[in-house]
C-alpha cells in the first residue's frame, strides 16, 4: 500500500470490523495524522460519526519536498531533543559526557551500517521497506477539505512557526483547534514521559470540550 488513501481504506475496515458504529475518536503522530485525516473522511464519507480528528504533532505532507525547511526542521527537533535530554544534569560536564556519547553512539551506528547492510536481515528489510513505502505515501498525499471536528494538539506554541507547517492544515479545516503543551516539550519526545501527562490532559480537554 504506497498510498495514504489505501492506507486509510485498511484501517477503516478494520475498525467497522470491530466497532461497526460510531461515534470515533481518530487520532495520528506526526506524519501518520494525514492516515488519521483520511482514514477521518472514508468513514464520514459512509456516515459513520466521527465525533473528533486529534493530530498530534502533525506534519504536513507539503513539506517533504522543502529541503531547506525539511532540513531545519530535523536539525531543530535534534537540538531540541538533545537540551531535553541535558536539561536536569546537573553540571556542565555531565553534559558534555552526554553529548560526546551520542556523538559515538550515532557513530558506532553509521559504521554498522556501513558493515551490515540491511538486506542481510530480513526483518531490518522489511522495516525498511515498510518506512520508505510509508514516506512515498505520504509525500503524494494532498488533503481535501473535510468538516469534521480536528484537534490539532502541538508540543509548544513555537511548534506553530516550524518546519513541520501546522498551520497549513488551516488550508482543508479552517475550523480547526489548537491546543499547546508545555514550553519546554518537543515533538520527538511529545507521546513519552515526562511529556506525556501534559499532552494528555490536552487530549482530555478536546474530549470532554467534544462532550460538552
């Protein structure tokens, strides 16, 4: 399945398979939110209620091709990730031991990879396999408007002017919620604690706001 839009097609019958009536909640990370927002429209399209859309993170597939944003954004999530990481050791130098193993772990990393292609493990193929056919999908994708309930639920308030594009989702949901964690959160680490309770006390908020 090299499309996001088969993609979705699998997923909704899975889930008619196991839950055949609404109301759903879909939810997507990342680059997976535009699986969740098309898998979103297959099932209003057959009149399936789809009481919210929650995309965490997402990323915009009109952003793939920008490498200049592309790349950006990757060295920013990285910085990001990596003050994350440091920022409760305690000195200077524990820092700086933390980031000189990092640097030969991605380094050990490169030459095993170089050695060790990944053709000679199956299961390393498939996964390969499995990631490039997911971002092919996903660099074709092009949303269309949808009128449904989205929850656009971001890592911080900066996150809005990154290079994942957010706001373009704007484009098909004009309508659509933001909702921000905490300042010193990021998108790599958004779903994993500590970050997790704040993101999901965002999502508690855009459920009971879709009860209300």
């Amino acid at each position: 399945m090299d499309r996001v839009e088969d993609i979705a097609e699998y997923f909704a019958r899975q889930i008619v398979e196991y839950q055949p009536t609404g109301p759903y909640i879909i939810a997507g990370y990342c680059s997976g939110a535009s699986t969740a927002f098309e898998l979103a429209q297959i099932l209003g399209q057959r009149k399936s209620e789809v009481a919210c859309v929650a995309l965490f993170g997402p990323l915009h597939p009109t952003t793939y091709g920008e490498w200049p944003r592309r790349l950006y954004f990757v060295a920013r999530a990285k910085a990001e990730s990596f003050l994350h990481a440091t920022a409760k050791l305690p000195t200077f130098s524990a820092r700086f031991r933390y980031f000189g193993s990092r640097l030969r772990e991605h380094f050990h990393a490169l030459v095993r990879g170089s050695k060790e292609p990944v053709a000679t493990d199956p299961v390393l193929a498939s996964r390969a396999l499995l990631k490039s056919t997911a971002i092919a999908a996903f660099q074709r994708y092009t949303p269309t408007p949808y009128s449904g309930r989205v929850c656009i639920i971001l890592p911080n308030k900066a996150w809005l002017r990154s290079g994942a594009a957010p706001h373009r989702w704007l484009r098909v949901v004009p309508h659509a919620e933001f909702y921000f964690g905490p300042d010193d959160c990021n998108e790599a680490s958004m779903l994993m604690e500590p970050d997790a309770p704040a993101i999901a006390d965002l999502y508690r908020q855009a459920t009971q706001k879709q009860n209300d």
